[in-house]
C-alpha cells in the first residue's frame, strides 16, 4: 500500500472525522495518499506520526479540505498537481 492509513484513489466527497491510527512501529508513508480527484473533506486526526514524513500526499485532487489536524495546516485546494502537506 502507498500509505499507511489511507489510500484514495477516484473517490469523491469522503470526509474522515475524528480518526486515531497508530503504527507498531515508525513508517515512511503518508497517513493518507490521494488521487485522481477526490473531493475530501478531512478533519482531526491523531495517531503515530514520523518526523519528516508528510501526513497527505496529494495527486491530481480536487476540491481538498483539512481542518483540525495536528501538524498540518488549515488548507483548502481547489486543485492541486501534486502536493504533500
């Protein structure tokens, strides 16, 4: 898998709300990774995180949203190529 926790791909309107993953042990993915457009509206997420490592890795989406997530910033994208946060 290309992530960790979730992977996205021609998905559209998901929303994720109050979410807590934890890893047994550091990990080199993204939490999440999108692509191909999904519209997502994203909000608290907590669990094991490594340092350095981006929490969303975002391609060719659309209408993106993130609010509330430790260590990322309020963000909202109309589009964007390609992105990590």
């Amino acid at each position: 898998m290309p992530s960790h926790g979730f992977y996205l791909r021609h998905a559209k309107g998901i929303q994720f709300d109050n979410i807590e993953v934890k890893a047994e042990k550091e990990d080199q993915r993204p939490f999440i990774r999108a692509g191909r457009r999904p519209g997502s509206g994203l909000l608290p997420h907590q669990g094991s995180r490594t340092a350095g490592v981006p929490v969303f890795a975002l391609n060719n989406v659309s209408d993106f949203d993130v609010h509330m997530c430790a260590g990322v910033p309020d963000t909202q994208l109309a589009k964007v190529d390609k992105k990590t946060l």
